[in-house]
C-alpha cells in the first residue's frame, strides 16, 4: 500500500493551509499585503500543477490524495469568488 503522507500530498496540504493566510494577507492594513497575498497565491496555485505532475511521474498518486487536490482546487476556488 502507498504512503498517504508522501512529497505531492504535502504540496497539497501547503495548499491548503496557505487558504487562511492568503484570506488573512488580503484584508490586512499590513503595507504591501496584498502584493504578498498574491505572491503566496501563485506559489500556491503553482503546487496544483506541480503536485500532480510529481504524484504521476514518481507514481505516488494515491486515494487520499485523489480526495484532497480537488478540496483543494474548490477551496481557491471559493477564496477567489469572495476577493
């Protein structure tokens, strides 16, 4: 059985744990916020190609992961909607 914990999961839970500070950077007074924001939003958005590409080519595709990248796509999905 494959490791649910492997190198293309973790780029998936980065994703999703950097929802919360995204969300949190864009309606901050903090200067230069919002241009963080976006930083951290392209990185991120970068992981949801990269993390498949590594799950296919290194073969560490797994049911958890099949579970969690979409979670993860509708969730920048919904941060995207309310910016």
């Amino acid at each position: 059985m494959k490791t649910t914990l492997n190198f293309a999961n973790l780029l998936t839970l980065f994703r999703i744990a950097s929802i919360p500070l995204i969300a949190t950077l864009f309606f901050s007074s903090i200067d230069n916020a919002r241009p963080i924001a976006a930083i951290v939003f392209i990185l991120a958005a970068l992981t949801d190609w990269f993390d498949g590409w590594v799950a296919r080519e290194y073969d560490l595709s797994s049911r958890f992961g099949a579970f969690l990248d979409p979670v993860a796509a509708v969730s920048y999905t919904h941060l995207r909607a309310h910016e």
